[in-house]
C-alpha cells in the first residue's frame, strides 16, 4: 500500500496512462473443498510469507537483490502450477522508469512485473485479474531507515494470496473465464508496474480486478472478514456478497474511503481505464507496522488469511464461470 502523502502527490498528475442453481454453488463448494483443502491450508500460506518476508529479502525493495529473488521465488512457483505466458516467453514483463520516477542514487531503469495466464474454456476473451504487489519499502514516511522493512502484511500477504489462487484455479481448471495472475513491482514508488502494465490491456474485455493488500492481519475487518476499497464505485461488492453466503467469511461494507485506499494501490490504474477494479483487504495503514521493520510473519494470523484467499476463491466463482459482470457506479475521474 503506497503512503498517503504519495497519493496526494499523485492525485496532481495525470495518470498514463439470476438466480444461480443450487447445484452449481453446492457442486463449487465441494470442489472448493478437495482441492482447495491442501492449497487453502496456513502451512502454505505460512511457507510463502517465511521466504517473501525473510530478512535475506531484505523487503523484496526495487531496484534490489532482495526484490530479483522474490521474483525468482514467484517465477518458479508459476512455473511449477503450469501457468501460461502473456505474449512474452517469460512470465517476466520488464518495464522500464523514467529517471525522474527512480529513487535517488538509482542508476538501474528496470522493473519487472510478473504475469502468469490460465485461458478461459469458453469466454477466452474476456478475463478477470488477480493481483498483489511484491515490492516493499525501506524506511519509514520520515525517511528513517532502521533494522530490515520485511513488509510480511505489506504485500507478501497478498502475494502469497494470489499465488495460492493461482496454483487453486490451475488445479481444478473450472474457469470459463481467462484469469490473469499480476505481480507488480513499483506500487510503492507510485504505483508504476500496474501504471506500465495497465495500459497494454483491451478494456472491454478486463471484467474485473482482485487486487489483494495487507491481509495478514485484521484490525479493520475484524476475523473471517474483508473489507473491498471503494466498494461504492461498482456493483462488484453485491456480486462478492451473494457468493460468500454460506462460507462463514462476510464482507464488511466500508462506505467511506477517508484516507484513499482506493487510488492508493494497483487497482486504480486498471479503474481509471473504466474497469471494475478494486483492493480486498483486512487492514490498514493505521496498523502499528505499516511501513515499519515490525511487519513480520511472525504478526501475520496465518489461521485467518486461509480462510480469506479460500474466501476469495468463493466469492469470485461467477466472475471466474463467466456468470457475473460487474458494473462501475461513478465514472473515472
Ligand atoms: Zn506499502
């Protein structure tokens, strides 16, 4: 999640930029169950964060060899789902920072996004998108640098997240719908992988963005909830809702948006271009370690974060069967 302050900079410049049968739920929930029981489980959730937020990442920051390695670690496991490429050789897609948009004393210009494919059996035109950023910070909103920023709630959380969604729908191969699985790196340096990667994108064929942040701990949801940001800006909340019923995971309606979460991660880019894109989330940067060297696995609720991606699965299953479309209620800005 980018700092607020950030945003506020941001918001000065322009941006590049039915009534579903009983069996199909009940038959989705058992699927559901035999191959999301393995893959939905903590010890897997708890595996990705040990090795996305270990001190030797050094938090996974850009234009580093903590981050190479993160990347390398999501590369192979894609790989090991047997995932398709976009366009690209390579589930690497390299994107290239002006220098006025580096950090100082940066010399290097290349960032690089990760992006893996499952095709959809009968709608391979249209395509839903899950996504997290894996890059991290290394000091605090007053510059301050002490002690390693390993960002275990901020991203890894959702990294891990969309990993295990990936390897769940690579496995059980339902999806009537393309599904794109985004990794993006420079979301703290402004939100430039999915400012770089957005714009290669048909609009009309996007249905909707999962992007997944700070999961890991729940101060704001609660346990066995999430909250979507800026939910009032499409139907998308309605459609999540129906499917959640009956998952024991509720999705906590937050009306106001005081503090921007909304246009302060890598959905708002894909928003601005008129799609349905929102951030699943638990909590916030009113946590005590946003942003600070405490954001460790150690504080993650592994137990809970579980049973939230197992959620996410559920609730997108009429995005991810070509049932549902979600609709904007206010228009970009
Ligand atoms: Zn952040």
């Amino acid at each position: 999640m980018l700092i607020s302050s950030f945003w506020i900079k941001m918001r000065k410049i322009q941006l590049n930029g039915s009534i579903l049968l009983l069996g199909l739920l009940l038959s989705y929930s058992k699927l559901i169950g035999q191959a999301g029981d393995s893959i939905f489980h903590p010890t897997l959730v708890s595996q990705h964060l040990d090795i996305l937020a270990s001190d030797s990442l050094r938090g996974r920051v850009n234009f580093t060899v903590g981050q190479i390695k993160a990347a390398d670690y999501i590369n192979q496991e894609l790989k090991s789902y047997g995932l398709s490429f976009l366009e690209h050789k390579s589930f690497y897609h390299p994107f290239i920072l002006a220098k006025e948009l580096r950090p100082r004393g940066v010399t290097d210009s290349v960032l690089n996004n990760l992006i893996a494919v499952l095709p959809g059996k009968s709608k391979a035109d249209e395509v839903i998108i899950f996504s997290a950023h894996y890059d991290h910070v290394d000091r605090d909103i007053y510059g301050n640098k002490s002690g390693i920023f390993n960002g275990a709630n901020d991203n890894a959380s959702g990294v891990a997240a969309v990993l295990m969604l990936a390897k769940y729908f690579s496995a059980i191969k339902n999806n009537e719908r393309t599904l794109f699985f985004c990794f993006f790196a420079g979301e703290e340096l402004g939100l430039l992988g999915s400012l770089a990667f957005a714009p290669a994108l048909e609009p009309e064929k996007v249905k909707s963005v999962i992007n997944i942040e700070m999961i890991g701990k729940h101060d704001r949801s609660g346990k066995k909830a999430f909250f979507l940001t800026g939910e009032q800006n499409s139907d998308l909340s309605k459609i999540l809702k129906r499917n959640l019923s009956g998952t024991g995971v509720k999705l906590r309606s937050e009306p106001e948006d005081p503090t921007g979460l909304f246009n302060r991660s890598d959905n708002y880019p894909f928003f601005r271009m008129g799609i349905p894109a929102h951030s699943i989330m638990c909590s916030d940067d009113k946590d005590s370690c946003y942003h600070q060297p405490c954001d460790d696995p150690q504080h993650v609720d592994v137990e809970n974060m579980a049973l939230i991606i197992r959620a996410i699965a559920a609730s997108t299953v009429t995005l991810v069967n070509g049932k549902d479309s979600p609709e904007l209620k206010r228009k970009p800005k």
